[in-house]
C-alpha cells in the first residue's frame, strides 16, 4: 500500500477509503478536453491535422518537439540539426529488387506404365462376341 501512496497517478480518498487513477490532465468532460487542446494549440506544444480516413473524421493531434525550431533546406543541414538535437535520422533503405534466379526445370517422371486390360472381362469376349463394329 505504502507504493500505491508513493505513484503520483494513484489518488486516496480517506474519507470513504478509495482509491483512484489521477490523470496528468484532469479533465472532466468534452468542453473541458476542447478547451485544454486550444490551450496546447496556442502554446505551440500540439499540431492537428485534418484527416483524410473516413475511420477517424476528425482532427489528428500530435506533439511538437521543442528541440527542433527550424527545419534546414538542405539535406546535410537537416542531418546535422537532427544529430545536434540528439535524435537519429531514420534510415534510408534503397529499395532492393530480388534477381530473378534462373530455375532450372525439373525433369517430368515418366508415368508408369500399368497393363490396362481387363482379364476379369475375357469370358464376355469368348464365343459370339462381334469382333469389328461394322
């Protein structure tokens, strides 16, 4: 109990004896959570973007990294500020098409050649049986 007491998103009501999850933003309900997000966007910590999925048909927010104010021209620029600020660039992955690979064709095994008569049919053959169709 004396961890639970400790964690700063853990929250005490000693009155009833509860225990609940406290929020890093507390917010109660929508009006409270749309005026918190125009506060982030007006302080420059968030960025929304229209989205394009019919899934989400809203507004995406994502965080603004402060590290970065300005973003260089040049590629070598750019690298540099990325490596100053203490983040990797992403690699580049040339896109690698496989060769094809000369196959070479297996040879087909020849089918087994199986005596097709019908011996247990010889009887119907003996006597007045027509030889040609005419």
């Amino acid at each position: 109990m004396r961890e639970l007491r400790r964690n700063e998103k853990v929250g005490f009501d000693d009155v009833e004896g509860r225990i609940f999850y406290q929020p890093e933003i507390n917010v109660k309900n929508k009006a409270a959570m749309l005026q918190k997000i125009q506060a982030l966007k007006a302080e420059g910590k968030i960025i929304g973007f229209q989205s394009f999925e019919a899934e989400i048909n809203g507004e995406v927010l994502f965080p603004i990294d402060q590290r970065l104010t300005e973003v260089p021209e040049a590629e070598d620029d750019l690298i540099a500020a990325v490596q100053a600020a203490g983040l990797k660039p992403a690699p580049r992955k040339a896109v690698r098409r496989r060769e094809k690979a000369d196959r070479k064709k297996k040879a087909r095994k020849q089918a087994k050649l199986r005596s097709v008569t019908n011996v247990h049919l010889m009887h119907l053959l003996d006597g007045d049986a027509p030889v040609t169709i005419d």
